[in-house]
C-alpha cells in the first residue's frame, strides 16, 4: 500500500506540477530581487521583482498539496513562464500556504499577508492581478470575492470554480456507484475514513481486479466514471480517442480513476473531514439516472453497457434504491466557507481549462458562469478553453496568451477577440521555445490547441445562489 501511495503521489506530480519538473535555476536571470520569508502561521512566501518592474503584480496561488507533502512557496507555474514575465518586467509573489491538503482556510489569509508584505518591502503595485492553477484557481476566485479591493482582475486556470462543496458531491457520487456496483460488502469507506494509506489501497486494488475482470466491470467502472463527467482522454501528448473507440476511452477513465481521483475519493478525503469537523458531502435526494443523462460521457456509458449485455436501467435503479449518506450540517457550513461562490465579482476574470480534464471537470467554468450570470456581472467574465488532456496541461505560450489577454482587457476596458484562431496565432507568435510541454526533464514541442467549446452543465451544483435540503438535496 505505501508503494501505492508512492506511485499516486508520482502521477500526481506529474499532473499538477508537471511544469515545475525542469528546475528553474536553469532559467535563472540577472536583476531579479528576490525576497523570501515566513509568517506568524507557519507559512513560507516568495517575492521576485525584476529591476524594470512595470508596477504589475502578479499573486500566484499553487495547487493542491497532498496532506503531509513538502509544501514549498510558488509565485509562478512553471519556469519559461516566469523567464517570460520577469523579462517582461512583472513581478511574481506567493506564498506556501501554511498548510497542505484542502488548505483554502489558511491560503486566502496567507495570500493577502504576501501582499502587504510586498507594499512594505517593494511598494504598492499599479496593478494587482490574482492567478493560479487546480486548487489556486478556486483560491484565487475566492480571493477576488473576499477583497474585491485588493485585485484589478483574476485568471484562474484549471480551477475548482464550482466550490467546494459541488466537486466534493461529485466525487462522493462517483465513489458511491463504484462500492455500491463493485466493491459491495467490502469494508471500503467512502465517508469517516480512519486510516486513508489502507482505504486507498483497498480502492486500488478493488479497482484493478474490476478493470481485469470482465466487459461487465469495465462498463460500472464508466458509469462511475461518468458521474463525475470523467473523460475517456489521460495522456496529454496523445490524440483525443473517438467516440466510438470505447475500450481505449474506459481504459483512459480507469486511468484517471486509478492514478487521480482515488487518492481524493478515498484518501485525502479524511483531510477534509479533519479541517470540516464531519462529512461535509451528501447524495441524499439524487437520482442517478438524472445524473447520467446529464453527463457528458452518457452515451459511452450507454453503449459499453449493451456491449457487455449488460442492464443499465436495473444499475442505475441499484444506485437509487442503496442506502444514502447524509451531511454533517457544521461540515457543510465549513465547505462553504471554504469555498463557494456568488457571482459578485468586480473585476475582469478569464478562465483557462483542458477539455480534458478528469480531475477538476471542464464543467466547473460552466457553474461558475451560471453564478456570475445570475448576478449580473457576465461582461467581467470570460472563458478559454484547450484542446488537450490532463490537469493543468497547458503549455507557456498557452499560458502567456491567456494572460496577455487579460492585461489587454485591463488597458483598455475592453475585451479582445478571444476566438481560437487569433489566440493560437498568438501563442505561436511567442516561439518554439514557449509552445512545449514538459515530460519529466524532456520539453516535446506542442503547438496551441485553442478552441471553441461549450462545456455541458455541471452535475451537482452547489453556490451561494443555493439552498440545501438534506432530504431532497440542493434546490436552485
């Protein structure tokens, strides 16, 4: 079990930090100042500001870190976009957060110490702009929503921005349809989990005798997959599988699952629980055959399933007839501190995400643009999205573009011309040594895959805009 755990952490690296694995002191640049230091918390912060520093700051707030990892300052994503920013004259911050995990209690305090730390120490910028990626992207929403004062806009990429409390439903639905299909009467724990290296382990290995096993259980394990809106997409250097190509897409989903999304179903779960004091999540009042027909992965589902002769409709009964699990009412309260959302944003946001994403789903930028519509502020929001696998899977030149939209929409108030086509040709404007991926210490050369999409709706929705009944579940 603990090579299991060794083994999530690794892909897990891959995916969230993938940019981080070539070390910057290979981009290292003359004239930089650079401050670090500690806070009161425990927290650790980084500062670079260039000498021709155009008065721009940009507050970088890092991804997940699993709970008990080393839990470093970041101020930038990967090291050939800060060679580009620093050369460009923006000045970069960030800070550890004092904690790992599902550290959104102590990241949006310690952000805003990072930025009073620089108006002493730097002096205070002409602009402030909020970014960051996967659990940085809900955080630096939150960030623009608790200090609307402190910000002049936000790019969150590949970001939880349908709350904490809708992506951690989510996954308990997910998590619910494979014990419920595949693991039942296995002592596996979806809530209350006492000791997550074992209940992880059981998970994985549940999940690999299932993948082994039959037609029968390849098909359950993309229906759980898909009440997640899981893609049947995991590399991001390989072509995206056609519709039709269903074992590949349920091979990719089972990737995901395994190598991804367990360790937070059944692991870093309990963080969770520890910070919420209970189980913040519930499936009271959801029926799954809604739940299907929503998603966009329905018709894969549905075709595996009559592949293998299989009963789906007897399945999805199953699911809705199984014993439910219940909130903790306090937990949830917690989960919506920390975070959700309510659409009063008073700045321009732009958004950045992979199709491709079976970790936080494409569909998040739809409920956060629902929210941000229902107030009334749709003109201060745009989307972008790449046509890519993975999480956080975007290039420099991916990242640069996006961002140098963003400063266009703040010099001149308005919008730019986000359509696909003008912004690849943006990005490949910037060269060949910005348009790579990292893989381990390799760079692959990688064109911008911009395009137009529209995501399907998110499947458990959950914002300010919401009332809960544990009963019935979430009203609108």
């Amino acid at each position: 079990m603990r090579s299991t755990m060794k083994r999530v952490y690794t892909t897990w690296t891959i995916f969230v930090l993938v940019l981080l694995s070539v070390s910057e002191s290979a981009y290292a640049q003359a004239g930089v100042k650079t401050q670090t230091g500690a806070f009161a918390d425990g927290a650790t912060f980084l500062i670079e500001v260039p000498a021709n520093w155009n008065g721009t700051l940009l507050l970088y707030s890092h991804g997940y870190v699993p709970p008990g990892s080393t839990n470093p300052p970041q101020d930038v994503g990967d090291p050939l976009t800060r060679f580009f920013l620093l050369s460009n004259g923006y000045a970069l911050a960030g800070s550890s957060y004092a904690t790992t995990g599902w550290a959104i209690h102590e990241a949006l305090p310690d952000q805003i110490a990072v930025l009073d730390t620089f108006a002493a120490s730097v002096g205070h910028p002409s602009r402030t702009i909020a970014w960051g990626h996967s659990l940085g992207g809900i955080i630096s929403a939150g960030l623009i929503q608790r200090f609307p004062e402190r910000f002049d806009a936000a790019l969150p990429m590949c970001g939880v921005l349908g709350g904490g409390v809708g992506i951690w439903n989510q996954g308990l639905d997910t998590a619910f349809a494979f014990k419920t299909l595949l693991a039942s009467g296995s002592p596996l724990n979806l809530t209350g989990i006492t000791n997550p290296l074992a209940n992880l382990g059981l998970a994985e290995q549940l999940l690999s005798v299932a993948q082994q096993t039959s037609p029968q259980a390849r098909a359950r394990i993309a229906l759980a997959a898909a009440l997640a809106d899981t893609p049947g997409w995991f590399i991001p250097t390989s072509p995206e599988p056609a519709a039709s190509d269903l074992a590949s897409r349920e091979t990719n989903q089972f990737l995901w699952l395994q190598q991804v999304g367990f360790p937070f179903l059944f692991a870093f779960r309990a963080d969770l629980e520890a910070r919420a004091g209970g189980n913040p999540s519930w499936n009271t009042g959801v029926n799954y055959e809604v739940q299907l027909a929503h998603s966009a992965d329905r018709n894969e589902v549905r075709a595996l399933y009559k592949e293998a002769g299989l009963n789906l409709d007897a399945d999805l009964e199953a699911l809705n007839q199984a014993s439910r699990i219940k909130a903790n009412e306090s937990a949830v309260d917690y989960l919506e501190q920390n975070l959700i959302f309510n659409g009063q944003i008073g700045v321009p946001v732009l958004t950045l995400h992979t199709s491709g994403d079976g970790l936080v789903s494409v569909q998040n930028e739809r409920a956060y643009k629902h929210v941000v519509r229902e107030a009334g502020n749709n003109s201060l929001l745009r989307e972008t999205f790449v046509h890519r696998a993975g999480h956080c899977t975007f290039t420099p030149a991916e990242t640069i573009t996006a961002l140098e939209n963003l400063i266009v929409r703040l010099d001149t108030g308005k919008w730019s011309k986000l359509e696909p086509a003008t912004l690849n040709n943006t990005a490949l404007a910037l060269g060949p040594s910005f348009n790579v991926f990292f893989l381990g210490q390799n760079l692959v050369p990688t064109g911008p895959e911009f395009f137009e999409f529209k995501p399907s709706q998110y499947l458990r929705p959950f914002d300010a805009l919401a009332e809960v009944d544990q009963e019935e579940g979430p009203e609108r």
